[in-house]
C-alpha cells in the first residue's frame, strides 16, 4: 500500500512539473552518502508497520540536514503512517523538513512544498479521515509490465498490534466499476499482471453491501482480454470464504498463490490478538484452497513473541507451520506499536522470544526448502521482472516470478545475443533445476533443455519506457533540471516547483 502511495506521490510531482532525478545526470552526480541521490526535492514517505520506523525516519533526517545546508533550496517532505502520527511533531524533532502529510491527503504535497517554499517555512497538513481516493490521482508507475490497483483502503478490524487501523481509517470500497476501468487502462499501456490492494480484500463490498464483491471482481479482473496474472493480497482468514476460492480455480489469469497471514497457531494468541478466525479454520481454509487448486503455492505472516504467548502456545504455531507447509513465510519478532493495545500488555522477555524466533525459522525453511524441492524437474513460466535478482549480473541469469510467485532465477542459452535477450515483461518457459529455501533455479538452458522465450506487450512496453528515458536524459542535459522520481521509500526530486518550463 505505502509503494504504491509513493507512485502517487511521484505522479503528482510529474503533473506539478518535477523530473526524476535519475534523468537529470547533473544533479544526480552531486548525491551523497545521506542518500539523497542528489535531489532539490526528496520526499521520504514513511511505513509504521515496519519496526522502528521513527528511529530510521530521523536518521535518515539527521543525515539530509548536512546535505541541505550544502543546497540552497533543497526541499524534504515527509508523508505515509509516521507523519500520519507524528504531525507537527516531526518539524518539532526536525525542523528543517519543509512539508509534512498523512495518509489521508496525499493530493497536498505539491500543494504544501509551494506553500512552504513561499511562506519560508514548514507547511503540515494532516487529515483525520480520507480526503480524495488515492487511485483518483495521477500515477507514476514503478513497472512497465506489472501494477498494484487499490480496491479499499483502511481497514475495519482491530488487530490490538496493529496500528493500521489507526492510521488508515475505516474501510473504503471503490466501485468495481472504477477497479475495472483501472485495470483496462493498465492493460492496454501494455501491463499483463496485476496485484488488487486492500488491506483486507475479503471484506470488499462491505461498503456497498455485496458479501461476494470480491471473487465477483476476481472474476471480472480476470475476464480482461490481455491481463495474463491477477493477484491480490492480502485477505484475512476470518473472512475468506469459498466463493473466492471457487473463482480462483475458475479464473484462469488468477495465479495459483495466496499469502494468508496465520500471525499465531495459538487460539488464546489469536483472541488476545483480536483475530476473529481459530487454527483449525486457518487449517480449513487451506484444505479447500489445495482440494481446489492442487498447484497453489500458500504463503503467511507469522507473529513470534506476542504479550503474553507461553512455550506452549508457540508450539501450536509450529504445530499450524508444519501442517499448513507454506512455501514461504514471512516471520517477525513482535515488537510494540506506540498507540496499539497490545503495547501495553506484558512483553514476553526478548532471550525467550528470539530463542522461539530461531526455531520457527528453521522449521519454515525446512519446509520450504522441502516444498522447493519437490519443484524440481517442473516446467514453469516465468514473468520475468526487473531488480530481482541481485547476482544475476555475475552468475548469467533473468529472475521472475512463476505463476505460484516462487521466485525463479533462471540461467540464459550460452552465448545468447543481446538481441535476443528477454527484457522485463516477457515470458520464459524454463525447467526447475534446483529448489533453494527462498527461491527456485531453473539452468535448463545450460544443458539444452528448456528455454522458451515468449516476447509480450508488457516487455515491449518496457522497451518503449526505457527509450523514452534515454531521450528524456538527452534532453534534460541540454536543459535546466526540474523535479522527481519514485522509488519504494523515497522520493527523490531534482529542481524546484517553481520551474517547470524546464520540464522535459
Ligand atoms: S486486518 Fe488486522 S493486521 Fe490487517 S490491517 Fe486490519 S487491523 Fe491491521
């Protein structure tokens, strides 16, 4: 949700006439060590799910000083569940933040960074419950070939660690109408996969009073002529039912994969928590998704050292990890959110949780390694996506996701021309070679087994975005820089909001 905040966030910088740093080469060769990759307007947007996200926030903060005493006329911005929170009270810790916005009006940043540059001082905006639909507002997206589309924001559980609620306000539907029209447009720009948002996708429709709103949309999305995957996340086992489970298996483009967050095995965990659904339903659920989709690959969240859990409820979770064989899970130590209910109850004593942690973790990726494993020798396809795999330079691979959402990286034919290399946005059929604890190799081509490359729009796309960037750079050299660029944290823009004849 907060990525893809950050594409809105980027997109109305561009509509205010800002350019991504990275295509002004000028001013992206003055950045510093703080990460400021040398822009005039850098916007830090901020995710309190994440543990210590004020610590890192002023961090990060403390560091942007020096640089914008270098820089006059450097502006910073602070947005997402931390300025939600902290308001005013992050000018207070930082005063030379120039603007700060929350969650719920994210259309002000242009607004504020004019304000703040005009009146010569910091501009802070918060909104106690949502102003304008963030899908309303114009986008920058991070890919060509795939898209987040945002079917609800907020959430109306009240998870007692979760801060979310809080921060994001009730749920708000959008009309499957205005969903449908978002993805259509994504797909004839050229993407081919897309992710429906929502903090809790089962309960969409609750706003308009249609209990199966959501595998009706499933089915929708998935109807759209040239859209290949479908994904969503994340849904909420207490209101998963069988009508999503039956339009998954029904709907072609919808992929195999579903992340379902367990948090606790531990019933008198999961009621502490205020977690509606028990194990045994958790369990349930996952039967009938397996019954009816033999080749779903399930993935969770887990919860270790939540107040008050005893060795004996964390051996229930370990019971639920060793039944549910996840493909992967994503495990945290909990830790308090200021604000939260459960901040308040007895901590478990770290040594106890950290020495639970390690064995959860091990137990998971024994079973993901086993699930792993059992992928060798399949033929999967693979959507292959940029930045995922950090080695693929040294060791000659493409990485993707298969339609379970494994991560695969997959070596090329030896002595392929560039020409024919795939770009982000293709399809690779490849043969498993190995099954790793996060990941599966797919060497096929190395031995003269499989290699199929399927050229797609989305990989075209991404062809067209790239030239259009090496233009933009070109142009942007022979001109005065402006604005921005996007990426998962930060915002980083070049130039100020009062040029933007200079735009390019
Ligand atoms: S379902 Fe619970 S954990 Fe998820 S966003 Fe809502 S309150 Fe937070």
């Amino acid at each position: 949700m907060n990525v893809h905040d950050s594409e809105r966030l980027a997109g109305l910088l561009d509509q205010a006439g800002l350019v991504p740093v990275d295509l002004v080469p000028a001013k992206a060769a003055r950045a510093t060590s703080a990460g400021d990759e040398g822009a005039d307007v850098l916007v830090i947007n901020t995710c309190s799910v994440r543990e210590n996200a004020a610590t890192r926030l002023f961090g990060n903060l403390g560091q942007l000083a020096a640089v914008k005493r270098e820089r006059p006329g450097m502006q910073i911005a602070v947005g997402g569940c931390l300025a939600q929170q902290m308001g005013q009270g992050i000018v207070d810790r930082a005063p030379w933040v120039d603007a700060v916005l929350g969650t719920h009006n994210l259309d002000v940043l242009p607004v504020l960074l004019e304000r703040a540059r005009h009146n010569g001082e910091a501009a802070v905006e918060i909104e106690e419950s949502l102003k304008v639909f963030p899908s309303t507002l114009p986008t920058r997206r991070e890919s060509a070939y795939a898209g987040w589309v945002s079917i609800s924001v907020g959430c109306n559980n009240t998870c007692t660690f979760c801060i979310v609620p809080h921060l994001r306000g009730k749920e708000r539907d959008r009309r499957p109408g205005d969903i449908l029209a978002e993805v259509e447009a994504l797909v004839s720009e050229g993407t081919i996969e897309v992710t429906l948002l929502g903090q809790n996708v089962n309960s969409y429709g609750v706003g308009f009073g249609d209990r199966q709103a959501f595998s009706k949309l499933l089915r929708a999305t998935g109807g759209i002529e040239g859209l290949e995957r479908v994904r969503f996340t994340s849904p909420h086992p207490a209101s998963f039912t069988d009508d999503v489970i039956a339009a998954m298996a029904e709907t072609d483009s919808v992929m195999p994969s579903l992340h379902m967050p367990l948090q606790s095995g531990s019933d008198k965990v999961l009621r502490a928590m205020r977690r509606s659904y028990r194990s045994e339903k958790f369990l349930g659920i996952l039967d009938r998704v397996r019954a009816a989709i033999p080749e779903a690959a399930i993935t969770t969240d887990i919860i270790v050292g939540f107040p008050g859990e005893t060795e004996d409820d964390f051996e229930r979770t370990l019971d639920v990890v060793e039944a549910s064989r996840f493909s992967s899970a994503f495990t945290f130590i909990y830790s308090p959110r200021p604000g939260t209910p459960a901040a308040g109850m007895e901590q478990v004593p770290a040594e106890v949780v950290s020495e639970r942690y390690a064995r959860l973790v091990e137990l998971v990726e024994r079973i993901s390694t086993e699930e792993n494993e059992k992928q060798e020798g399949a033929t999967v396809e693979v959507l292959v996506a940029e930045g995922e795999g950090r080695k693929d330079g040294e060791t000659s691979r493409i990485s993707g996701r298969a339609a379970d959402n494994r991560l695969v990286h997959a070596a090329l034919p030896p002595n392929m021309a560039e020409a024919d290399m795939p770009r982000p946005g293709d399809m690779v059929r490849v043969e498993v070679t190995h099954g790793a604890p996060h990941h599966l190799v797919a060497d096929s081509a190395l031995t003269g087994g499989t290699f199929e490359l399927r050229r797609t729009r989305a990989g075209d796309a991404w062809a067209a975005r790239e030239a259009r960037k090496a233009e933009l750079i070109a142009e942007a050299n022979g001109k005065a820089p402006v604005s921005i660029a996007g990426s998962n944290l930060m915002i980083r823009t070049a130039g100020g909001l009062k040029a933007p004849a200079a735009t390019a």
